[in-house]
C-alpha cells in the first residue's frame, strides 16, 4: 500500500486556488479584450479592412498547466469543499478551453498567415473562440465568487480562533 497524504488545511486549499486564479485570470481577460479590441464586430470577427491589426496575446501553456497542477494537488491533498471545487473544476475546463482556442489564432497572426488569407481563418476560428470567451467569463465570474466567499469565511474563522483566545499578535491584526 501507498503511504496515504495526510489531508491538508482549508487555508492551503484556498491559497493554491488564490494562486491559481491570480495567476491566470486577469492575463486571460486581458488577452481577450486585446483582440476585440481591434475586431470590426465581435459578431462577424475581422473584416479584413481593420487599420491596426492586432492579433491576439497568448495564454502560455506552462501558466495552465502549472495552473491545473495547483488545483489537482488542492483538490486531492486538501479538504472537500463540494461548491469550491465545483466552480474550480469548471473554471480550469473554461481555462484550458480558452488556452486552446487562442494558441491557433496567435500563431495565425504572429505569423502574418492572415495577409495570405486575407483572414479567411482568422473569421472561422473567431466564432468558437468568443463562445469559449463567453464560457471562461461565466466560469471566471462563478469562481471568483465562490472563492472569495470561502476565503472570507474561512479568514473569519481565524479572527474568531484568535480572539476566543485572547491573541492580539500580528495574525490578529492581519485579519482583523
């Protein structure tokens, strides 16, 4: 038999989690208001008549896998926190969708393919990755909730640990 992980805090679930969402979650939402920044219709993507062209940012693999990696060993070596890991799960499948959508479109604009095509890739692949933008929103916004209602409650927990007894170091001060 394999010797059994001891279960780890819910503190150093939620930090892996924390961790995770910083990481990703704001670079994902920047690069994906960079590209529609410079589309002529979020509907229809490039026209091919745009003046800038923008292309789209990446969203490294090595940032989602590390990613999935922190909520994997959350998951399996810390407590179960059913609506947490819920929202996580859904959050990470909306990552990796999205990481996967946009690696072809960057590679498509940083190697100027749309010149040659006159975009024609560019408009098929658009409609797919705004539904998966669409999606990671959605999974980004539910997670993000849950998550800072888990981190509230379980940092009010602290605070009420200290003053029941009688602590008034530095930790008590951080939380209070």
């Amino acid at each position: 038999d394999l010797p059994q992980t001891p279960m780890r805090s819910e503190a150093w679930k939620l930090d892996r989690m924390i961790a995770c969402y910083n990481d990703a979650d704001e670079l994902a939402h920047a690069v994906i208001a960079g590209y529609m920044g410079w589309i002529a219709s979020t509907e229809k993507g490039p026209s091919g008549r745009e003046r800038l062209i923008g292309g789209i940012g990446e969203l490294p693999a090595p940032l989602v896998d590390k990613c999935s990696d922190q909520m994997h060993l959350a998951h399996t070596e810390g407590p179960a926190m059913r609506e947490l890991d819920g929202a996580a799960r859904a959050y990470l499948a909306a990552l990796r969708d999205l990481s996967m959508q946009i690696l072809p479109l960057h590679r498509y604009y940083q190697g100027g393919v749309y010149k040659e095509d006159r975009f024609a890739r560019g408009r098929s692949l658009h409609a797919r990755l705004m539904e998966s933008a669409r999606q990671f929103a959605r999974a980004s916004e539910a997670f993000s909730t849950v998550l800072d209602r888990e981190n509230e409650r379980h940092m009010l927990a602290q605070l009420a640990e200290l003053q029941e007894g009688g602590a008034r170091d530095a930790g008590y001060y951080r939380l209070a």
